[in-house]
C-alpha cells in the first residue's frame, strides 16, 4: 500500500506529513489532492513539488468524478483524508462549509474507496468530537461517549460515523485517528500559536479568549504524522486510535511561554470576549496506540516550542504572505468583535 491518495496535503499537518513521508519511505507514491481553500498553501510544499514520488492535484474532496479519475489514473491503493474546515471560530461564524467538506467530503471519499476497492482509508479525526472535561475528568479514551460542542467538532463525528458505518455496512478497511491540538511549522496563523507567534514579532495584542484557563494538550506536528503513519500501515481494521501530547496547560500558560521565547514582556495579552460554547478542557488518553502501535511523542513541549518559534522567525516571508491577504480582513473582523 504505497501508492496514496493524501486529501489536504496543501494544508498544515498535510504538508507536514507529505514531507514526512517523502523522507521516511523511498518507495511511495504520494498524490497530493487539495481544493487549496484559503489554508491551502503550496509554498508550504513548494520544496517537494519537484519529487517525482510526489502529484498535486488540485481538486476538491465533493468531486466524485475527479476522485474517481485521480484514483484510477495513478492506480491509487488507499486515502489518507486530511482535507477539511480545520478552524472552530470560522465553524461558528459560517457552519455550511463545514458540513460540505468535512462530512459530505468525507461521504464522497468513502464511496469512491468502497466503489473502486480501495485496500485502506484513513480518516485523520480529533479529540475534539469528545467534547469537553471538567478537571477532574479522566482524559478521553477511544471508548469515550462522542460529545462535540461546535459546528467544527460536530462535522468531524458525523464523518467518523460515516468511516464507522462504511467499515461496518461495506467492510471498507478503515482507521480514524483523533489527535490533539498541533503545533509546529507551516501552520495557518488563525491558529492560537502561529496566532500568537505572529502578533509577537509585530508587537499586535494577543488576544486571549475569557479566562485564558482552558485547557489544551499541545503536540509537535511531526510526532502528529508518525503516529498516522503507523496507523495507517500497522493499525487494525475498523479501529480508532487516540493520539496526544502528554503537554496539558492552560492558554495562558502557553501564551507565557511563546512571549518569553519571542523575547517579548507580558503586557501584550488582551483578555477578550470568549469563544462561544468554548470548550474548557480536552486531554488524551494514547495509551492503546503506545500499547499496540508502539507510538509516543518524542518532541517534549520546551524543544517543540523552541523550534516551531525560530521556524517562524525564519520563515516571516511566509508568514507576511498569508496574514497580508484575506486573513487580514478576517483577523480585524474578528478582534474588532471582542
Ligand atoms: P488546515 O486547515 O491547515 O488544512 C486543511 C487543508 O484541506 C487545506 O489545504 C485546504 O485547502 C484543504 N481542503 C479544505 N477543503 C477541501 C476540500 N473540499 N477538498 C479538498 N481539500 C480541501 O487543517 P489542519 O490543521 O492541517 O488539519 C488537517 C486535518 O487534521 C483536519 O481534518 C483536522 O480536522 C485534523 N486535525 C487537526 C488538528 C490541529 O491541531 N490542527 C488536530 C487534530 C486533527
Ligand atoms: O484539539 C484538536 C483541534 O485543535 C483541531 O481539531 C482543530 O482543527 C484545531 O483548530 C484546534 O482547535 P482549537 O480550537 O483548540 O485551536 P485554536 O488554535 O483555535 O485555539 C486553541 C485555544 O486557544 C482554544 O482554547 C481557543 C484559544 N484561543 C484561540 C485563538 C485563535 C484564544 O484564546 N485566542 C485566539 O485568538
């Protein structure tokens, strides 16, 4: 199963796991299938477009004809489906797209692979659809009750369902995986670190929803994709796999460190309106993947962090490129809001 259909790998983790990819296995085939939505990027693949290992198509995820084209014409053995409205602020300011991409998406994804006889399909899913722990709760586990809060979260159930109900009813060979927050290079600066990061270096405001006392459990990006990697190829038929950090802290904390690490004094955190139906706290528990797949993150949070600023730092041409255009706009809309 080396030749693979990767839906979204013009995003931020997709990109990441293309390039993962393309250096862990010499021998894969990678076709890269993305909308390229406003998280779309290709310079954030602009350094493998040139491997031969590695197809862009640019297509969307609701097109069945082109999938079914994209498939067979590259002789496509699986889908790893990262394609998806990834931001929960946009989710509540326009559900919709949501629901197209992440489930209808998702549905058309799953009769193209049943239709042609696809050997695996791979759904990258989110603690998220768990909903939210109180601080005594025991962290989620894969038999937890599917709770999700936000129009974002509640998409990425229904899509797990439908994996769960194609497994079941059509014997699909499927895995979900349901991660943690990310962080790390080549993220959409929508996304409280890069968020944060950004505003840093621009001596902007940070903006901290509420209290800043929710809870979230960072982890690297890299370790995100090795444990999808390993999922995909030693995982077990119809399971689903949880995968975190270990790096609980609340977003204050978290908003502390990146300032420090920037260099930058605390004067510029702004406590703002919170996020509506804002989760308070998520936590993981990976214990079956590490059990049964071996995995466990290897980037502790001091070294990511360290990383992902100075990747940041390196990279401000990237970074100005995407937070001069339409996420300019989206960015006063939404603070002027709070
Ligand atoms: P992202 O928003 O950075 O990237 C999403 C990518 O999907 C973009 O390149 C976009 O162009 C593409 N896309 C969107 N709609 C599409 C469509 N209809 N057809 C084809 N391509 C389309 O998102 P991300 O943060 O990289 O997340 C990737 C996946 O991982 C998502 O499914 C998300 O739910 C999941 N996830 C994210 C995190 C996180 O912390 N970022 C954690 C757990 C799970
Ligand atoms: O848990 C996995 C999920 O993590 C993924 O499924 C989502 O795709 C991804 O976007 C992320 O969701 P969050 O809502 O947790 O991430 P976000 O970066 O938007 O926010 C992280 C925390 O920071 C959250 O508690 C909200 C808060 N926040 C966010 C922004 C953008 C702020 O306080 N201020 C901000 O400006």
């Amino acid at each position: 199963m080396k030749r693979i259909l990767v839906t979204g790998g013009a995003g931020f983790i997709g990109a990441n796991f293309v390039k993962f990819l393309l250096k862990e296995e010499t021998d894969v085939f990678i076709v890269n299938y993305d909308a390229m939505t406003y998280a779309g990027n290709l310079e954030s693949i602009s350094d493998v477009l040139t491997d031969d290992r590695h197809v862009f198509v640019h297509g969307d995820i609701r097109d069945s004809v082109k999938i079914d084209e994209t498939i067979k014409s590259h002789r496509l053995e699986a889908i790893i489906n990262f394609a998806a409205e990834s931001h929960v602020d946009r989710s509540i300011e326009g559900p919709e797209a949501f629901i197209d991409t992440n489930v209808n998406g998702t549905l058309k994804l799953l009769i193209s692979s049943q239709k042609i006889g696809l050997k695996r399909f791979l759904q990258v899913s989110t603690d998220e659809v768990y909903g939210s722990l109180l601080p005594d709760e025991e962290a989620f586990r894969e038999d937890t009750q599917i709770k999700p809060n936000s129009p974002y979260s509640a998409s990425k159930a229904a899509a797990d369902h439908l994996v769960r109900a194609y497994h079941h009813t059509f014997g699909l060979d499927s895995i979900t995986t349901r991660c943690s927050n990310n962080y790390g290079p080549y993220q959409f600066p929508e996304k409280m670190i890069p968020l944060c990061i950004n505003n840093a270096f621009n001596n902007k405001k940070i903006p901290v929803y509420g209290d800043g006392m929710q809870i979230r459990d960072w982890l690297y990006v890299e370790d995100h994709c090795r444990a999808i990697w390993l999922a995909f190829k030693n995982g077990k038929t119809g399971e689903t796999y949880n995968i975190g950090g270990g790096n609980q802290m609340t977003n204050i904390e978290l908003v502390k460190i990146i300032l420090k690490e920037c260099g930058k004094d605390e004067s510029l955190i702004d406590f703002v309106k919170d996020r509506p139906g804002h989760d308070r706290r998520y936590a993981i528990d990976f214990s079956k993947i590490k059990r049964e797949l071996a995995w466990s993150p290897l980037c502790n949070f001091d070294a990511g962090i360290r990383k992902t600023v100075k990747w940041y730092c390196e990279n401000r041409k990237w970074l100005d490129n995407l937070t001069s255009g339409e996420y300019k706009k989206y960015y006063e809309k939404m603070y002027s809001g709070r």
